[in-house]
C-alpha cells in the first residue's frame, strides 16, 4: 500500500510539472505581447507576432522581430502554426481570439498597465508564461529599484523646483490625472500641466490655453514631431513656436511610449534625463 501510494503521488508530481511546463509555440496577437517576447523569450519558442512588430516606427525591437512569422490577427494564419499558447490583448483581435479558443487552442489574454503599480503584476504574469527567464525578472527588479529611489528623489524634491510637461498627442490629446503617463511624468520629478489644468484622463488640450499659459516643456512623439499629419498640425503653429521658444519643445521616443511595460526602464530614463536638461539650464 506504502509502495502504491508513494507511485500516486510520484505520478501526480510529474503530472503537475508537465502542466507548469511553459508553452513552448507562442503566437502573440497584440504589439506590446510581440514586444514581451522578442525581449524575454527565446527566438525558437516565438511562432509568430503581428505585423506591427517589424516597424521601427512602433517598436524599439523591431530588428529583431526579422525572419519570424507575422500575422494579422486572422484564424487561419494561426490554426497552420500549431501554437501551444496564443496571446492576445485586453480588448484586439477578440473574434479570431474567441474562435482559437472554440477550436481548442490554449489562448490568454494579457491586460496591459493602466498605472505603474499594474507593471510589476504584468511583468510577473509574463514571467510565469515564459518560464522566469533570467533577462525578464531582471528587468523588473531593476525597475523595482529605479521606481523606489526616484519617489524618494520625487519626494524631496520642492514643487516649485519642479518642471511642469505636457504629453500632447495627435489631435491635441493629452493624459491628465489618473493615467499611467501622469504617474511616469511625476515620478521623473515633474509635475503634469493637463493634471493641474483639471484634466482628467485622456482629455484635449486647447491651443488658446497652451498659448497663455504654455508648459516649461511640451512633450511630443518623435514620430510625431518629423511627420506632418493634419493630427499633428498643431505642433506647426506659429503662435505655439513663439509660446515655446529656447527649446522648450521635447520628443519623446514614440516606439518605447507605447508599449510601456518592457520599456519602462528605457522609458523612464528618457523623462528623468530631460528633467535634468532642464533643471541645468535654469542654474545661473
């Protein structure tokens, strides 16, 4: 009976361990999922990512994303890949992600961050999926510890030494209090223009106000700020060049801002470096 029992439980151990096993085919149907895995997850387990992931305008990996697979979040570019797990965003793809999952393929979801207490949690979900991999718990212990020591430094430092930004977006968007780039802003030591404007959200920013009372630095994509669009035609404006002159118009790196979470490290060091410009041309 001992003898059974310890064969039992022997059996149900190594049952369990294959089901923990991390997938070994991933598919990804969401750009910030593509990012995740070019980063962190070895090349022969990545089956496909999505067209997205090859554009440098998009993503800060798209040299690595050459040679794979790309799909455009349609079944029958999937079903051929065999996957043994497919990852999809919170809210894209949803009917070829509701049909996988009614064929029997294993599909996740994976919400991205709405603020930065979220990143740690979609970092460690993703660790889980690839199986802990070395480059991916560094990378958010390393954020662990930038994101302690600059609130301390955000904290010490006097609100009047503080810079204020503003992120603009196409069509004169841009995030207020409650969102993940508010927190990104104050924790590099700024403080949010839209936020103190009364903003909330995501919310459109007049020119007349920007004009009266304009930011210390206006804060662009720098795609944005080298590709006119009608979207974008407010960055144009005369009267907003003379609003910001000496320099106080910014780019910020497009490809790394959107997908946050397996940049936030690259990320944050671009806002805090440029408060630090900043702060050194206003020393005497």
């Amino acid at each position: 009976m001992r003898y059974l029992i310890t064969t039992l439980a022997l059996l149900f151990t190594s049952i369990g361990s294959v089901a923990e096993a991390p997938a070994q085919r991933l598919v990804s149907l969401n750009l910030c999922v593509d990012q995740m895995l070019l980063r962190f997850a070895p090349r022969e387990r990545i089956a496909s990512v999505t067209y997205f992931a090859d554009n440098p305008l998009m993503s800060p990996l798209a040299g690595q994303a050459a040679g794979l697979h790309k799909n455009h979040g349609l079944v029958e570019e999937v079903i051929p890949l065999g996957p043994d797990l497919v990852l999809a965003g919170e809210y894209g793809a949803r009917e070829a992600a509701e049909l996988l999952q009614a064929l029997g393929f294993s599909l996740q979801r994976i919400p991205l961050p709405y603020a930065l207490d979220d990143i740690e949690g979609h970092l460690d979900r993703m660790a889980v999926i690839l199986g802990n991999p070395p480059a991916l718990l560094e990378h958010k212990a390393r954020w662990q510890a930038r994101k302690t020591r600059l609130q301390a430094a955000a904290a010490a430092l006097p609100e009047s030494e503080k810079p204020t930004a503003l992120m603009l977006g196409p069509n004169h968007v841009a995030p207020g209090a409650g969102t993940l780039e508010h927190e990104m802003l104050t924790l590099a030591g700024f403080r949010n223009w839209a936020a103190l404007a009364g903003k909330q959200g995501f919310a459109s920013i007049s020119l007349e106000r920007l004009v009266i009372d304009p930011p210390d630095v206006l804060i662009v994509d720098r795609v944005a700020a080298g590709h006119f669009s009608l979207a974008h035609e407010v960055l144009s404006h005369p009267a907003l060049d003379a609003a910001l002159a000496q320099g106080r118009l910014a780019s910020l790196p497009g490809n790394l801002s959107v997908c946050p979470a397996p940049n936030i490290n690259e990320l944050i060091t671009v806002l805090v470096d440029l408060r630090q410009s900043l702060a050194a041309r206003e020393r005497p």
